[in-house]
C-alpha cells in the first residue's frame, strides 16, 4: 500500500506541474495585464508599462510561472490587487468554510444514498419517495434549488434561516441551522447521482451467486444486504467520489453565493469581478491541489474495499 500511495504521489507531480501552468498562462492571458488591472482604467500606457517592468511583468511567462510557483510552495501568494491585504490572510478564513460545505454534502449524498437503498424495509417503503428526490436532484440547477428550500423553510416555515455564516464557537445549533439548507443544496445532485449509480449495482451485486449462498446459509436479509451486497455495490460509488470533486467546487461556489457564505467560492467571484489575480491563482492553485489530494484518498479508499486490485 505504501508504495502504492508513493506511485501515486510521484505521478501528481507532473500533473500539478502541468494544471498550474495552464491556470497561470490562461489567467494573464484572457483576464488581460495585471498592471492594468492594479491601476485602473485610467492609467496611461506609460504607466502601465512602468508598473510591468517594476513588477516583472514584462517577462516571458515561463519565467514568471516559476517566479509564482517558487513562492507559492513557501505559502506567499504576494498580496490582493484590490484591498493590498496577503492573500493568505484573505484566503485562510475562508477554507474552513468551503471544506466543511464540501464534506457535508458529500457526506450526506453517500450515507442517504447507502441508507435508503441497502436497508431492506427503507428500501421497500421509501424507494418511489428516492427516485423523485434523485430526479429533483440531478434535473434542478442548485441556485434554483437553493432559492426554492429558502423560500419554503426560510420564508415560507421561518424553520431555518435564510442566509448567512456563523461560526461553531457561536454555538452548536446557531451553526448547524445555518448549514443545513446549503448542505442539502449542494448534496441534491450527488445524491441523485450516487443514487442511480449505486441502485444498478446493488441489483446486479444481488443476481450474484455469493448472495444465494448467503441466504441458503440462513443469514437474515439486513445481513446479506449490508454485509455481502453493499462492499460489491459501493465500489462505483466510491470512484464516481473521486470524479465528482472537481464539479463539487463549482457547485460549492453557486451553493456560497446563493446562501452569501464567506467561502471560498465566494470569495473567487469577487476576485474574478475585480480582476485580482493572485487571489485567483491562488485558489486555483489550492482546487488543484485539494482535487488531487482527494482524488488520491478515494484511491486508497476503493483498493481498501476491493482487495482484488493490484496494488503492484
């Protein structure tokens, strides 16, 4: 396993190498100058081209990817165009949030799909309610679903509130009722997904000749469900996990701005908006990361389940 885990990390190393480069050449190339972007509109050519030479910006792009990457892994990302604050100050408030979002929501799209699909009397009495719900999930835009559980339990119930952050410290049910309807928005989908995914497999694991020899054995159905079909039949979900992380950021963006979390994704549209580029690239550089450190767990985690996979 170990070797596998250092193979694998080994073979990031190109592939990081290659993601950032692409996200630095097509930031300064399609977001335009960088020195533009810090003076403004009305600065004149001459400034501009003073501030590119001050800053180095006037250098071939190679050389000033190698420049950012160098003092991107010792964790200076330089400092905000718009408020001249570190980025490392601006972005680290923000991680906590956008982590947590993420792992709840993946968190509850695998147990709700495990929970009401393995479980033979959930699976029995709640599977139309599951089929709509994973219907809803993949075919509604998250925004419009956002919109929509706000205005029922928000508006409508006055159960939960609309928008807003508050911190654990805050207290434990301050908290979780501010992340409940955000959580629920950003899981719909990859619970519908999961879902669809998960129900073929678990009826393909359950025509299989292991599962008549545990039930001649006499072992009860919530035995042969958990213990024999579900290994088999998560393995799908599992790897669809890995697929599904870099799309989770996106929604994860759509999720904070709808719900005005002080993510990260909140805080990356703000900067597209005003053009700040080391914030960009620094959370573009932390997503590449982030996927790939994820990507990486979710490897181990299926090699883990299914021991017929060569780890050689």
């Amino acid at each position: 396993m170990l070797s596998h885990i250092t193979r694998r990390i080994l073979l990031m190393i190109p592939n990081v190498i290659a993601m950032t480069f692409l996200l630095f050449a097509t930031v300064l190339s399609f977001l335009g100058s960088p020195a533009a972007a810090m003076l403004g509109q009305e600065a004149s050519l001459e400034e501009i081209a003073a501030l590119n030479k001050q800053y180095g910006f006037d250098r071939p792009i190679i050389v000033q990817y190698f420049d950012w990457i160098a003092h991107a892994l010792q964790g200076d990302f330089g400092r905000s165009y718009t408020s001249q604050q570190s980025v490392a100050d601006a972005l680290l408030p923000t991680i906590p949030v956008t982590l947590e979002l993420s792992l709840w929501a993946i968190l509850l799209a695998v147990v709700a799909t495990i929970l009401f699909n393995s479980v033979p009397f959930a699976r029995r009495v709640v599977q139309p309610i599951t089929t709509t719900l994973a219907v809803i999930g993949i075919t509604i835009p998250n925004f419009m679903l956002g919109i929509c559980l706000i205005f029922i339990f928000a508006v409508k119930l006055r159960w939960l509130p609309t928008t807003g952050w508050v911190p654990w410290s805050a207290g434990v049910g301050a908290h979780l009722s501010h992340i409940i309807l955000p959580v629920v928005t950003l899981s719909a989908n990859y619970f519908g997904s999961f879902t669809l995914v998960y129900r073929e497999e678990y009826k393909a694991a359950y025509r299989r000749l292991f599962i008549k020899v545990a039930r001649a054995k006499g072992l009860s159905e919530m035995r042969v469900s958990l213990v024999h079909a579900l290994p088999n039949a998560i393995l799908p979900v599992v790897t669809y996990v890995g697929l599904s992380l870099g799309p989770l950021v996106g929604g994860a963006v759509v999720t904070e701005m709808v719900f005005s979390m002080p993510g990260v994704g909140r805080l990356f549209v703000s900067a597209i908006g005003a053009h700040d580029f080391p914030v960009m690239l620094a959370i573009g550089i932390l997503v590449i990361f982030g996927v790939m450190v994820a990507n990486l767990i979710s490897d181990i985690v299926y090699t883990s389940i299914n021991r017929q996979v060569s780890l050689g």
